[in-house]
C-alpha cells in the first residue's frame, strides 16, 4: 500500500484541491465527506484539474471510498462521470459522499438514486454497503457529454490498471457496455488476460437483450453488469424478468465477494 502514490494519482487528474478532502491516517488514506460538502459551499473558485484532453471542459466525478481505500472487496467501474460541463467542485461518482452524509436526502436528490442504493445493496447483501465497495470510472471527465469525443482520446483511461492495482480488489464490477468494451481494450493493451466464465442473459423488449457476464484473471473476478439504473428500454410486459434477472445478477456476484 502506497498512499503517496495514490495521493499523487488522484491530484494527476482532479488538481491539488482534492488535498483538501483526503485525510491520511496511519490505516491508509479516507475521504472526508463533510470536507467535500464544505470545499463546494465555499471554495469552489477556480478551475483545477487535468488538461491532457479536450474533455477537460466536462465535469469530474472523484473516486469514492470510506475508510481506507485499499483491499476492498468490490470495486465498481462505471464509464465516466455525470454530464455536465466543468463546475469547479468536488463530485463523486454516483454522487456518493451525499449518501454517506445523508441516505434520506440522497434518496430524494435524484430520481435514481433509489435504485443505485438497490443494487449495491444487493451485490455486496450489506445495508451499509459502503464498507466493501470502491466506486470510480474510467474516464474521469464526462466525454460523454459531447458524443464527438471519444473514449480512446481521453488519454486518463490508461491508468485505470494502476488504480486496480491501488485498490487491489476481490471483484471488479463494470457498468454498461461502454465500460465493458473500454475495460476488455485495456486489459488486451496491458496484456491482461481475461477467462469467460459465465454468461447469461435477458429480453428486455421484443428486439432487445442484454448480457451478464463473469470472467476473472489470475488475481480478481470481473463482472460486466448492464447499467441497470439508466434507461435501458424495458417494455412493460418485460419488467417481471428483467427485475428477476437483475436480483440473479447481484446474487451471482454476491456469493464471490461473501
């Protein structure tokens, strides 16, 4: 465990003001939530962050962890942060910090907050599902938010085995397909080898299916999860088994992170 080196990761992208939320103990490094809710009320000025590519102009989500942010049980790879052009604050991915500080008011900020809270309750079968779960996406800016930018010019993804290997997890768990097919890339780039061990799969409408599966390398499972909180076009008379379908994946995953 490194933290100087994980501190320096984090500054690489999300500039020095993420010095002002890290808190480095004798365990490992944490993240104050109350610092983050503070930072942004008052000293969200100026702009302070990588610049290595045009995506720079978009928001950043900042990896969320509580207690120390190494060995965690799951790590939970989305494909980048929220929408939205630049804002000068610290977010985090899935807005997270907010749910530390404040479940019910996290649960009415959003409209599918509900449903992250759910599923992550679900894969790890803890309410307080924080202790296991390292979130964080793979690239840092919202590219997505300009649909002329793409993945493979958003020179951060690169790194995103380094903060594996920080994080050194039991699984990783990849939301959506973007994340899946940016993750398979680089573990091809990095000569990572990934073994398919399961797929299953559901209709969600009548032209539509979409997969679950579990590969794993020498030293962690992966699992390619669809982004079951976004907007995946399920018809109404598909909802029962895309709902069961759901829960089998979270129980899947679940007996390999217990």
């Amino acid at each position: 465990m490194d933290n100087i080196a994980f501190i320096n990761y984090l500054t690489k992208y999300f500039g020095n003001k993420v010095l002002n939320v890290l808190v480095e103990t004798e365990n490992g490094v944490r993240i104050n939530s109350n610092k983050i809710e503070s930072y942004n009320i008052s000293n969200a000025k100026t702009i302070d962050k990588c610049t290595d590519c045009i995506a720079t102009k978009y928001r950043q989500d900042l990896p969320f962890w509580t207690n120390n942010y190494s060995d965690k049980k799951v790590m939970v790879i989305a494909q980048d942060a929220g929408k939205g052009l630049e804002d000068k604050k610290i977010n985090t991915v899935f807005d997270m910090h907010s749910f530390h500080l404040n479940e019910d008011k996290y649960l009415k900020k959003h409209r599918t907050h509900y449903k992250y809270v759910d599923l992550f309750r679900k894969i790890t079968g803890k309410n307080n599902f924080l202790e296991d779960i390292y979130f964080t996406d793979i690239i840092k800016c919202a590219f997505s938010s300009d649909k002329s930018i793409k993945s493979d010019s958003c020179f951060c993804s690169n790194d995103i085995v380094q903060e594996i290997n920080f994080v050194n997890p039991t699984s990783i768990v990849l939301m959506g397909n973007q994340a899946k097919s940016a993750f398979k890339n680089l573990m091809s780039k990095n000569k990572i080898d990934l073994k398919l061990i399961e797929v299953i799969s559901t209709p969600i409408n009548l032209k539509q299916t979409i997969k679950f599966y579990h590969m794993n390398t020498e030293r962690f499972n992966v699992f390619f999860i669809p982004h079951f909180v976004g907007n995946l076009h399920v018809s109404n008379n598909f909802k029962n088994d895309f709902n069961n379908f759901k829960d089998k994946c979270c129980q899947y995953i679940n007996q390999f992170i217990l």
